[in-house]
C-alpha cells in the first residue's frame, strides 16, 4: 500500500460518503478518485523522470485535493509549496528539488511569471484555467480540460483490505520510498526539504487517527494550509478514516469560520496557537455553543497555560488535545490525553502511537526523571532525510534516530513537558534561561496576547532577554509593569532587560511567529 492507495481503500468503503466540502461545492469519495485517477493517467503519460517531483501550488481547495492524490497514483514525488512564498524562494525550491511538474492556481500567475523561464526542468505546468504567461520549453494543460475527458477508472482496489482497517501489519509492509519533500519555513537559514516516505506518512497517519478516535463520522473544519505538514496530517487522517474535510480559507473574517463550523456541524477543530487566541479575544468563540464539535487539537508551537485554561473552562465537555511534533517527525510525536489536561496543563504528554521517544543528556544516557535533556524520536516516521543537504541531515539523523533540538523532562508519570529548544536558550551571564517559559510568564498577563522573546548582544552579560509585545486593544503597558509581572514567577536573571510594543508580530502563513523576520527588523 502506498498513499494514493489510502484514497482507493476509502472509496471502496464508503463511496457515497462526502470527502470534502468547500463553501458550495462538495465531491463524494468516488468522485474524487475518479477525479485524481483522470489527473494521474495524464501525468503518467508525460516524458517524466523516475520518481520526478511535482509541485504543487495551488491554495487549500477541492484541486489541490485531487492534485495530491493524483500525483501518488502516478507514482511521482508531491513537492507541496508554500503559497506566501516570494519568487526567488519558490525559485529556489523548484530549482533545488528539480521540479519537472507544477500544478497551480491561476492567480499566482502574475509571480510565477518572474521565474519560469529560468526553470528548464519544468516540463510540465497544468493551472486551473489558461494562463496569460508561457513558457516555451513546457507543456500548458488546464485541470478542468483533463478532469473533464472520459474516463472508466482501472479498480485498483485492493479487495482484502476494503472490509478492514489500515493496521501496524499492514504498516510494516509498506515501502520506505520517497513520497514527498516538504520544505521547512527555514526559521534559522534557507528552507529545508524534508524528505518523507510512504511508510512515513501513512504510520503517522494510522497513529494519529487512533488516538483522536477519528472514525467516518467525523470533520473538521480546516484553516491551516494543506502544505503545512499539520494542514497535510489532517487531510490524509480524514482520507483514510472516511470522514470529511470541511475547507474555509478566510480565517481573518473569524466569524465565517464560525459559522461554516456551525453550519456544516464539523466534529473537530485544529489550529497552531496563534488561531486559538484570535478566537478567544477577538470574535463570538467565547459565546458559541458548537454543539456538535467534539475535539480542539492544538500543535505548531507550544501554547501558553493561561490559554489553554481558558478554552478548557469555556469547553469543558469537548476533548483538548494538546500536541507536539516536528515536519521531520511526519509529524506527530507526542500528544496529551485530554482527561490530563488539567493535571498535565503544560505537557505535551505521551508518544503516538507506533512512535518512540527518548530524552537524551549532553553526555549521551538516557535522562532519568526530571532531569532535561534532548527529545529523541524514533520510528517510521521519523524522515528519510534532508533532500540534497547530507550535512544537514548529519547532525539530526543518527542511528536511525531524530535529533529534534527540543529540551525536555518527563515527570514521575512519565509525562513530557518542554523546556526549550537548543537554539532558543538564551545564555545570560553563564545562566541558560529558556524561551518557552519567559514567553508562558508574558502571555499570563492579561494585557498582553503575543510576545515573542530572544536574546540580544549586551556587553556585561553576552546576552540580556528581549522581549516583543502586541497589546490587547486599548490596553497599555510600559517596561518596568512588565518586569513587576515577571518578577512574581521568574528568576530576576530571566526577566526581560528590554520590551518593545508593536500593533502585530510578522508570522508564517501557518500562524507560527517569523522570528527570524522579527529579528532581521529590529
């Protein structure tokens, strides 16, 4: 089995089913492979390279859907592409990975154009409607005009497996051969693409769809981009469980999102930190009743205690999963049950299913209770590599074991709780003061919604704390009201020495905080 199998299993389970929803348009599961396999035969047919990466950059919608699978059915590499991308990154990622197909939406023509002709790989460009630009060198075809030719689908449905679920057997049997290359957002230099196999998504699919519970009865809303390795987890665990993926692009209009939820009566909502505090401070979240909604999950980034709190206590009956992960880790890792939510509050919790964690120290033992060291993660999931940079891949892929940068404890429960990241410890005059737990102190305050915290050059003592601030509207803070908050849970040596207010902070189309954007600009 591979991944574009996962779409054939499901359509021979539940045809008729819905599979995905956007605004007005909906298409059952046997449309939709009939659909990719229309879009699959017509890339088998191009003068392609073996295992030749297809680009895909196209905004979360029904074609990015049919894209996805159709190009694992043709048994190509799916390269997904970040849509915020300028052109000279997406320039530099087609040209890194060699990209002989792009699927696109029309409406990034007018960027696309600034880069084609310095792109001889591509042989192919299929777009949703005919685009103004050409490119000599490559074929132009239009998605609708191969979707809309005749076609009696091959029934490539594996029989045996219809009538059961995708369990750990059938994972051990699927092969670890390149899938797709998802590149980083490159927080700490130039992106990097991660490399991913079959026996990497699906083993991580099959261990999220276990412990959410997700059965053919289930949707969810989804806000974060299908190119986003979270966006990309919850589109094949609702492919393969037979459920429904309800897509809303307009997150900045908050109260559409609700509606469409409440409307289309989805069963889950999953969202990175920054989604989550919109929510609950700037539209009717508080006041909704959501009554079908049965589970939140949270990743991308820690998210502060008081925030969790505070959904908890407005939904104290719906499941709050709180996860941790990693795009090299395909991408779960962790997750916290949602009955230890109140007594883990802060914990990232324990392993997904099928994946292995170790806490290791600087001298290379395994940590004991309590004590910090690096998250280790093991597994299939855990990726190939790095594509095209070995040193890279060195320094994190060791014995078959990922080397994530995440410092950690596990308590006497064996509860995960993260302390930091390597890279984001800040060193202040020979004290290791950790990022995560200066911003949790900051995002405690009533007044304050973002904070983004770093270290910065200081003469006395190599580096002082500086933190970065966006203010509920209307409320004002100066420097030492800050410090006088710290001070009631923080070391003195981890209180900010500097502050700085801004009216936003620059993030990731995902939601995540740039802080490397935030820094280049300060």
């Amino acid at each position: 089995m591979k991944i574009g199998d996962i779409l054939s299993h499901t359509a021979g389970i539940y045809p008729e089913h819905t599979a995905v929803t956007h605004h007005d348009k909906s298409i059952s599961y046997r449309e939709l492979q009939r659909e990719a396999e229309k879009l699959a035969r017509y890339l088998k047919k191009l003068p392609l390279s073996e295992g030749a990466r297809v680009g895909i950059f196209m905004e979360n919608s029904l074609d990015y859907v049919i894209a996805y699978f159709a190009v694992f059915k043709a048994g190509l590499v799916a390269v997904p592409l970040n849509t915020s991308l300028s052109y000279r990154q997406l320039n530099y990622i087609i040209s890194d990975c060699q990209t002989e197909v792009l699927l696109v939406h029309a409406r990034y023509q007018r960027m696309l154009a600034k880069f084609f002709e310095l792109q001889p790989a591509l042989k192919c460009i299929i777009s949703d409607r005919v685009l103004k630009v050409k490119l000599p060198h490559a074929k132009m075809e239009t998605l609708p005009h191969i979707l809309e030719t005749d076609f009696t689908p091959s029934d490539n449905i594996d029989k045996q497996t219809v009538a059961k679920n995708i369990d750990k057997e059938i994972v051990s049997q699927i092969p670890h051969e390149l899938a797709a290359i998802f590149y980083t957002s490159g927080s700490t230099g130039e992106a990097k693409g991660v490399m991913l196999s079959h026996r990497n998504l699906i083993a991580n699919t099959v261990g999220t769809i276990a412990y959410l519970k997700l059965t053919a009865q289930d949707s969810v809303i989804v806000i974060l981009p299908f190119y986003y390795i979270y966006g990309n987890s919850l589109l094949l665990t609702h492919i393969m469980a037979g459920g429904r993926l309800v897509i809303d692009n307009r997150f900045m209009y908050a109260e559409m999102i609700l509606d469409t939820m409440e409307t289309e009566k989805v069963t889950g909502f999953s969202g990175v930190p920054s989604n989550f505090m919109i929510l609950l401070d700037k539209s009717t979240f508080p006041q909704r009743k959501l009554e079908h909604l049965r589970y939140f999950t949270q990743a991308g980034g820690a998210m502060a205690p008081d925030v969790i709190r505070r959904l908890y206590e407005l939904f104290p009956h719906k499941a709050i999963y709180i996860m941790y992960g990693q795009t090299e880790a395909s991408p779960r890792v962790t997750y916290l049950p949602p009955e230890l939510l109140v007594d883990k509050l802060g914990s990232v919790g324990i392993e997904v299913p099928g994946v292995k964690v170790k806490i290791i120290k600087e001298n290379g033992e395994e940590a004991a209770t309590d004590e910090m060291g690096e998250i280790v993660v093991g597994g299939d999931s855990v990726m190939m590599g790095y594509w095209n940079q070995p040193e890279e891949q060195k320094e994190v892929l060791k014995d078959g074991w990922l080397y994530t940068g995440d410092l950690a404890k596990r308590d006497e429960d064996g509860m995960i709780f993260i302390v930091g990241r390597k890279k984001e410890i800040i060193k202040s005059g020979g004290n290791r003061i950790s990022v995560k737990e200066v911003e949790e102190c900051l995002l405690a305050h009533e007044n304050i919604i973002e904070a983004a915290v770093f270290g910065v050059k200081d003469d006395v003592f190599g580096e002082a704390v500086k933190a970065v601030l966006v203010l509920k509207k209307g409320c004002q803070l100066d420097l030492k009201e800050v410090q006088k908050h710290c001070r009631q849970t923080l070391a003195e040596y981890k209180i900010p020495r500097y502050v700085e207010f801004r009216d936003s902070l620059p993030k990731h189309k995902t939601g995540k905080i740039n802080k490397l954007a935030l820094m280049e600009n300060l």
